[in-house]
C-alpha cells in the first residue's frame, strides 16, 4: 500500500503532458518562426515526433516554453506530405496568436465580460497565464456573477502555483453561485491540494446534491477516500467509501464495463481510479472550445483579417473532432454557430459580385433586384447576430 | 458551361425550397464549384453571385441540425434551444429571400 506522501493528489491529477515531454522525443522535423508581439518575442515551433508519430505545436515565450499541444491533421491535408502539413499548422498557429494578441486591445476597450472570458480561455489554453488572468480578471469586474471564469482564473493561479489565490476566489465565486456544482467541485480540489480535507469532502459532497450524475465528483470522492484509508488502515470504511463512488463513476462512464471479480485491494482501487481519471483528461474539450472562442470574437471584431479558408479549415477541425468520439452537446453547438458565421463569407461574396460588376441590359434588372434582397438580409442577419448564445 | 450552370442554380434553389431532411453536400459543393469555374464574364460573375447567396440557405440549415443533433443529446441545453428557436424564428424570413432570387 502507498503511503500519504506518494499518493499526493498532484500524481494523481498528473495528466496533462507538458512540452518538456518532446525534449526528449524523436523529433524528425520542424518548422518555427519568431513573432513580436508588444514586450515579448514568441517563437511558434511545430515538430514531427516520430516516435509517437504525432504533430505538436510548441509556444515559446522569450526562449521559454510555455506550452505544447498535440495538432490534428484534418482529412483533407491527411494526403500531403509532412512538409506542407507543417508548413500550413504554422501559418495556422501564428494567425490564432497574433489575432489572440491584437484582440486584448479592442476587448479591453469594449468587449463584454463574456469576451473577455473568451479570449482568457484561448490565452490559458495556450500556456499564456499572465494574458489569461487579466481577462478572466476583466470579466469577473464585469460580470461577478459569471461563474465559469471563478473556475478559469483558480486554475491559472494554481499554474503559478500560488493556491491560496485560487482558494479565495473559489470561495468568494461559491458565495456568490452556490448552486452551481462545478464551482463547487473545483474548491473541493483546490480544498484537496491545500491539505483541507474536511472542507474538500463538504464541497464534493454538496456538488454532488446539486448534480447527482457528476462523474468528476465520483472519482474526486474516490480519491478522498482512498487518501483517508491511506492514513487511517484501522478505518476500512473509507476503502468501502472508495469502491462506491468509483463504482458510481464506473457506472457513469459507457466505455467502462464495472469487473465482473469483486474489487476490495486499494492497489485496485486506485489503479481503476487512475485509468478513469486519465480517461477524463483524454475527453477534455478545453482545446477546441478555446479555439471556437476564438474564432468566434475574431467574427465580431477581427472579420477583414479571416480568410474563409481559416473558417473552412476551423469548421472542419471540428466537426472531426466530434466525429472522433466527442460528440458533446456543447460541441455540436459550437458547430451550428460556426456554420452560421461560416454563411456570411458566401453572402459577402455575393454581395460584393453583385455591387461591383457591370452588368449587360440583360442582368441587370435582375442584378438590382437580388442586391436588394442580398441587403435586406444582411440587416436582418446582422440584428440577429448578438443572439447566439454560446 | 453557362447553360449547365442556370441548371444548378435551378436545382439549388429548388432544394433550399423543398423540405429536405438531409444535405447532400457532396452534390452541392461540386455544383458550387463548378459555378466558380465559370468564365469571367458577366454572366459568369451572375451566376456565381446567385450560387454564392443559395449556399447560405444549405450553411444555415445544417446550422439548424446541428443545435438540433446538440438538443438530442442534451434536451436541457439552453443555449442550444435558444439558438434553434433563432433560427427557427426566421427561417421563414430565409426562405422567403431565397424566393426572391431571380435568374
């Protein structure tokens, strides 16, 4: 059995892969450029690991590494070779960065706190923690009421490792939305970080009275328990606490089949714990949702700058990524507004056709006519742009 | 060229008025690109501008779908009810300028 101190919840949560990873990796090539933004110079890398036969981007922020992530090659560049497909992830990443970068200027004059909210979440997903926090910090000025970003800005914090702030504000952002459960499991895991077990075990407990179906908080409550059976062995409640909220999560989880063999060792228990943890951490949507986000400010205050190959090349990253076992609510919401926005290309083409060539006799009555009907519903589109809700 | 493209055009519109289920997207887009090979004339440019404005009719209803795929996994998603009563809302609206359309 593992004693307290290798069991530290920091193994366990240990799922995220970090770029010092592909250091030591094959890499069989790769492609980077260097881009100045403000104080900073940024060097965007994208490699070829042959080993794992993967394509990352890698963000270095004045030769330091903050982040890197595993690229998705869509279907329709599958067929080319890989110094192409390097070539095009680049230019890809670079124009996702510096619209990310000119965007904070604008947001920071008029965007909503749910903007800012959104650019906050590209910036954290992309290693960047000081630009994340001054838009999540925006947002809650806003907005203190957007729970989500209580959420957000508390991981950032826990990235610079300064818990204690990620604990005050969950607290405050808990007061402030008791109801809402996933704020609740978050303090509860912060509470488990800082060694607050009582706490940590009331906010499961209560994230649990308000989402009865709440996996993450299953497996959060397996944890505490096999921690608590790891200091006290004397108490063998706490290892049947364990396999009843694992069996819960089991339960939750499709993919899983719950062993058909009694399960009653800790070894076993927290070995079925890990997987499922890590099975959590491989679902997470984070990634593309930060990169909708994006895309969808960059509609409302970036739109010159999009190519409609940009958007072709989004849409399609995404509805693959549905079709890849993510096939989320929210995804898929996600993907009706993409193919909205995605229109306004085509109507801007239209439109633009129709004002600006010159028509024979024959056409032109009837060129009159449709940029007529062209305007009228570009006025009604645009009325009904601020209300998609994503 | 020309004359093939007026079909296409036909057919799209055609479509978007009919109460189809399903998108045939490989059809639609071949016609679309067909349509932007036309020669640059300004029949061709017609043409083009005309498809350019139809496709929107296909983006928006697989915008629909998709809110509607999202509700079938979560009926309780707001967000994704709100977004398909907007569209559903002015899906009359659409319709009707696509009508409108002439060539």
């Amino acid at each position: 059995m593992f004693n307290q101190e290798e069991m530290s919840s920091f193994d366990f949560w240990d799922s995220v892969q970090t770029g010092e990873e592909h250091y030591s990796s094959t890499v069989e090539a790769k492609v980077k450029e260097q881009i100045k933004l403000g104080e900073n110079t940024y060097e965007v890398e994208v490699v070829y690991d042959s080993a794992e036969k993967q394509i990352y981007s890698l963000l270095y922020r004045n030769n330091h590494l903050v982040s890197s992530q595993y690229v998705h090659i869509v279907s329709s560049e599958k067929d080319f070779g890989l110094n192409y497909q390097l070539q095009q992830i680049l230019k890809r990443e670079k124009e996702n960065l510096t619209a990310s970068w000119n965007l904070i200027g604008v947001i920071n004059q008029k965007g909503s706190a749910s903007e800012h909210n959104s650019l906050g979440l590209f910036f954290l997903d992309k290693g960047l923690d000081n630009e994340a926090a001054e838009q999540f910090e925006n947002a809650l000025k806003k907005s203190p009421l957007l729970s989500d970003t209580y959420k957000s800005l508390s991981s950032v914090y826990l990235r610079k490792g300064v818990p204690h702030k990620a604990l005050e504000l969950l607290e405050a952002g808990v007061k402030l939305n008791p109801t809402f459960a996933d704020l609740r499991n978050a303090l509860g895991w912060v509470y488990l970080e800082c060694q607050k077990r009582k706490e940590a075990l009331e906010q499961f407990t209560m994230a649990l009275e308000l989402n009865k179906n709440y996996a993450e908080v299953f497996l959060n409550l397996t944890l505490w328990y096999l921690q608590e059976s790891a200091n006290h062995p004397e108490n063998s409640q706490a290892l049947t606490q364990a396999i009843k909220y694992l069996k819960k999560a089991l339960s939750l989880n499709p993919e899983f089949s719950l062993p058909q063999e009694k399960i009653n060792e800790w070894e076993e228990i927290s070995k079925l714990y890990l997987i499922l943890k890590n099975r959590v951490a491989q679902k997470d949507t984070s990634h593309i949702k930060s990169v909708c986000e994006l895309f969808f400010l960059r509609f409302s205050y970036d739109q010159g700058n999009i190519s409609q190959a940009s958007w072709q090349y989004f849409l399609m990253g995404l509805n693959e990524k549905i079709g890849s076992g993510f096939d989320f609510p929210d995804l898929r919401n996600y993907l009706g507004i993409g193919y909205w926005y995605y229109s306004f290309f085509f109507l801007e083409k239209s439109h633009a056709i129709l004002r600006s060539v010159k028509f024979g006799k024959k056409l032109k009555n009837l060129a009159t006519l449709n940029l007529e009907v062209v305007d009228t519903l570009n006025k009604q589109l645009e009325k009904l742009q601020p209300r998609w809700e994503r | 060229m020309i004359g093939r493209n007026w079909e296409i055009l036909e057919n799209l519109k055609r479509d978007l008025n009919s109460n189809k289920l399903s998108i045939n997207w490989d059809y639609i887009l071949e016609g679309l690109e067909e349509l932007e090979k036309s020669e640059d004339t300004p029949e061709g440019e017609f043409q083009k501008a005309c498809g350019y404005f139809l496709i929107c009719g296909y983006y928006w209803q697989e915008a629909e779908r998709q809110f509607q795929k999202a509700l079938k996994k979560n009926p309780q998603l707001r967000k994704a009810q709100n977004n398909l009563k907007n569209i559903q809302e002015h899906k009359s609206a659409f319709k009707h300028s696509f009508q409108q359309i002439e060539f």
